[in-house]
C-alpha cells in the first residue's frame, strides 16, 4: 500500500478583510500519497492557490490539520518546492546561477562547491538546458524561462513539487511540449505532484486524480475523479483514447453543470 505523504484533515481558511470575514476553504480532506500527481481544478476563486500554499507552508489554516511525511506543516521546507505561473527568476542572474541558489540554501551546509555546481548542471540538463545556462533570463524565451523554474524546484531534490498553473501564460505549443517534459521528468525523479490548472486536459493528462473544488466563497472538495490511463502517456493517442474522453467530459460536467447550474 502506499505511503501517505501529505494529509490534509478537516482544513478551513478565511482571511479577515475590510470588508468582514472572508472564508476562502472549509471542510477539506485529502490524502496524497508517495509518487502520485495530483490536478486541483475548479473556478476562479475557488481556492485552489490558497490550498496549494497550504501545502507548501506559505500559509496556515485557520482550522484543521495538514501533515507532510507525518509531521505538522509549519511553514516552507526543501521537501515542497513550488513553480509558480509567474517563473520568478532572478533578473541579474544567470540561468545557472538562479538554480544554484536554491541548492546553496539546501546543500550547503553539507557539500563543497564543486558538488553543488554538479547539482546545479544536473537539475538545467534535466529540463533541457545545459546549453543555456550562461545565459540571462531575458535572453531566452518564456517556455526556457519556466523551465529553469522548473530545474531550480527540482535542484532541491523535493518529495513534493507544487505547481501554481505554471504553464498558463504560455502558448499552447510551448505549453504542450513542456506538459510532456514533465512526465518524464516526474517518471525518472519519482517526485509527487500537486498542481493547480483551469486546463481540464491538462488535468487529465498530467494526474492521477484530479480534485474538484466547488465554487468559493466556503469551497471545499466536490468530487474527486480517478484517471485510470496507463504510463507513460502520449497525448496523440490519448486524444482517441475513449477513457481519456470519459474523463474530460466528467470534468466538464462538474465544472460546467453542476457547478454553474448551483452559482446561477
């Protein structure tokens, strides 16, 4: 059986504003465990970001529990590494020194500098840019951008990779080709995966299972969907794939019946 490696147990956020209490999540109960990717989708507002940050430690619940490898989430941890949409590099830094500053944070007190450089190209030629990191980040294009997000998370050697929509602001070429990097890089790190998307198949294709949230305010979890398709995945022959459309269209119908139908 496997191992549970974050449990969320009854977790309710609000957040007092000027305008009174705002209760962003209530009532939300989630085991995730060792290995598997995890889709959190729902409408705006629905407090996808704001579990994820849960998560990651950058917040804490106002009610309930949230545990990684069975300890309390007190704030942030080398074991979370998050991505977030916006890549949040360093501007005056090179593409290899962006990365090796997180593994400074993390390996430092234990490696010498030349481990920490090798750490450093391994995580950049991972995501495909060795050649690259020499380079300034406004030197290279917005996909090579995210993926020197994506090789900084990954330099930390997380349990745990969080991702905040990190594909969205990108074309749909560029978003595709790196959907598909990520598979493989989750399929040689065996890394757990918890991403937040509005891309239903994005969803589908990148998880395991795919949490649905209910509209905000008070959102919790409406339905979780199982996606029972074999890896490694190819998007081409997903695309006739009758389970992958089965999947898609359960999505849809949460999102766009259930859901909408109830906000009306």
């Amino acid at each position: 059986m496997a191992k549970k490696i974050v449990q969320i147990e009854n977790v309710g956020q609000y957040f007092d504003t000027k305008n009174g209490r705002f209760v962003a999540l209530r009532d939300v109960n989630l085991d995730i465990v060792e290995g598997e990717s995890i889709a959190l989708i729902g409408h705006s507002g629905c407090g996808k970001s704001t579990l994820l940050n849960l998560i990651a430690g950058l917040t804490h619940p106002t009610s309930g529990v949230m545990l990684c490898e069975g300890r309390e989430i007190a704030g942030p941890g080398p074991e979370r590494a998050v991505v977030f949409q916006n890549h949040s590099l360093l501007p005056w830094l090179t593409c290899f020194e962006n990365v090796y500053l997180a593994v400074e944070r993390v390996f430092a007190a234990k490696e010498g500098k030349a481990r920490l450089k090798e750490r450093t190209r391994a995580a950049l030629e991972l995501v495909g840019l060795a050649h690259a990191e020499t380079k300034f980040p406004h030197e290279i294009s917005g996909g090579m951008k995210q993926r020197v997000g994506i090789a900084r998370a990954l330099s930390m050697q997380p349990r745990i990779l969080l991702m905040d929509e990190p594909f969205g602001a990108l074309d749909a070429l560029t978003r595709a080709n790196l959907q598909d990097e990520l598979m493989k890089i989750l399929a040689a790190t065996k890394a757990t995966m918890v991403m937040v998307t509005h891309d239903v198949d994005e969803a589908v294709l990148l998880s395991d299972r795919v949490v649905m949230l209910t509209n905000g305010p008070a959102a919790t979890i409406g339905e979780i969907l199982e996606v029972d398709i074999a890896r490694p995945r190819d998007r081409l022959a997903l695309a006739h794939d009758p389970h992958f459309g089965d999947c898609r269209a359960a999505i849809m119908e949460f999102l766009y019946h259930k859901q909408l139908k109830r906000a009306a």
